[in-house]
C-alpha cells in the first residue's frame, strides 16, 4: 500500500479501509480511480498521515471478502441480497420519516423540503437503477460468467449508463449531506427527527459501498473478461436494454 495506489483499489482489497476514508470525505467509489496521493491532497490532508490511518484500521478490523476473487455470479447476488434488499427496505422507511419530520418540524426547519424532495427524485432514481441491474445486467454477467458470450458494446454501454446513474446518485447524497449538516440533526431535536438524520448516515455509507463494489469491482472484471473473450475470436449475440 502506497500513495501511487488509487482509492478504489485499497478499498478493494480491504474493505475495512472504507471507514478512515469515509471519515475524511474521500470518495473511494464514483471517484475513486484516482491515486491516494492526489485524492488527499484535494481536502487538504498529509498523504503519510493517512496512510498511517488506514494501516492501523487493516489491523483493527478483519479483512472481509475479497470480492476481486469471487465470481461474477458471486457478487452479482451479493449485491441483490445485501444491498439492493437494503435499499427496498430502507427507501421507505426513509420517506415516512422525511414526511413526519418536515410536517412537524418544517416550520422551523426549511431546509427540511428540499432534504425531502432529494430524496425522493434519489427513490425514484435507484429504483429504476435496480430493476435494469436484476432484470437485465446482472443475469447477462452471470451468463457470462459461466461461459455465456455477450457483446462488447453491448456491455460498454450498459455499464455507462449505471455509471452514470451512479453519478447522479453521488450527488444527490452531496446534496442531502450538504443540506443536512452532515446528518447532524439540530440541538432538542425529537427521536424521529435523529432517527430520520441517522438513517441517512447509513444510506450514504451503504450506497457508498454498494457502487464501489459495482464499479471498481463487478464492472471493470466483467469488461476485462468480455473484450478477452472478444479477442479469442467468441461471436457474442446477447443483447439487452434499458429495464422500465
């Protein structure tokens, strides 16, 4: 581990290491191709110093799954039961609170319809977001994982397009932290009102994971593995489309 190696790729290899870099604000997912180097030093930070962090919390914490050595078919279903099922249960949750505590609180706090309003357009976005990966992506790279074929076009431009909406999902989370304090809820503040900041905490932790996980990991081995198949003169004829 050095300053040369990209945020991504430290995350990848110990998930553990996500917790330091999510404590000083470094993106280690959508922006995470980028050398540690150059990433601490956008927040102002001494590369040694974080360094020395992110090694004590490798000794601190069990190294959890390597997922560079599962098989596409492995983290696809991962991701389905560990995030995606999050997300079908958090979302709403999430919503109910957002309305509870603007319609209590809104008054005094304005803030708290926009914090609203972003997170349902984020819903509505991942939403369509989960139904392309379960429908269409992810059964084309267990497909391709266990011998299938699949066009590398194809493939380049789904994944685009989940990275992308993996952008905007990035900035939503911006807005929402940026709206909220950082998740901090205002001093007196009710139980429904910290539960509904708390909550939000935890979706940006986990959305932060989740994408990592698809797009310094999941996609970047599955491209790897179609344009090989590409060259060793395959003819893939899969094809698939945006889901509804």
């Amino acid at each position: 581990m050095d300053v040369t190696t990209t945020v991504a790729e430290l995350v990848a290899e110990r998930p553990g290491r996500a917790r330091v870099l999510e404590r000083l604000g470094i993106d280690y997912c959508c922006g995470g191709k980028v050398p540690l180097r150059d990433a601490v030093a956008g927040k102002g930070l001494d590369p040694s110093t974080v360094l020395v962090l992110l090694e004590a919390i490798d000794d601190a914490v069990a190294a959890g799954r390597d997922w560079r050595e599962a098989s596409l078919s492995e983290l696809c279903d991962h991701i389905v039961r560990e995030h995606h099922a999050y997300l079908r249960d958090e979302l709403p949750r999430l919503a109910a609170l957002a309305e509870k505590v603007e319609r209590a609180h809104g008054g005094e706090h304005p803030e708290l319809r926009d914090v609203r309003a972003t997170l349902g357009a984020l819903t509505i976005e991942l939403t369509g977001h989960l139904q392309t990966e379960e429908r269409l992506v992810f059964p084309a790279l267990r497909r391709l994982g266990a011998g299938g074929e699949l066009e590398p076009a194809q493939l380049d431009g789904a994944l685009a397009v989940l990275e992308q909406e993996h952008d905007e999902a990035g900035v939503a989370l911006a807005r929402l932290r940026e709206l909220t304090g950082g998740f901090v809820p205002p001093a007196g503040a009710c139980n429904s009102f910290r539960a509904f900041y708390a909550g939000l905490a935890d979706l940006e932790r986990d959305l932060h994971e989740h994408v990592h996980e698809e797009n310094n990991v999941l996609f970047p081995r599955a491209a790897a593995l179609v344009h090989v198949e590409r060259k060793s003169g395959r003819r893939p004829p899969a094809n698939f489309r945006r889901a509804g």
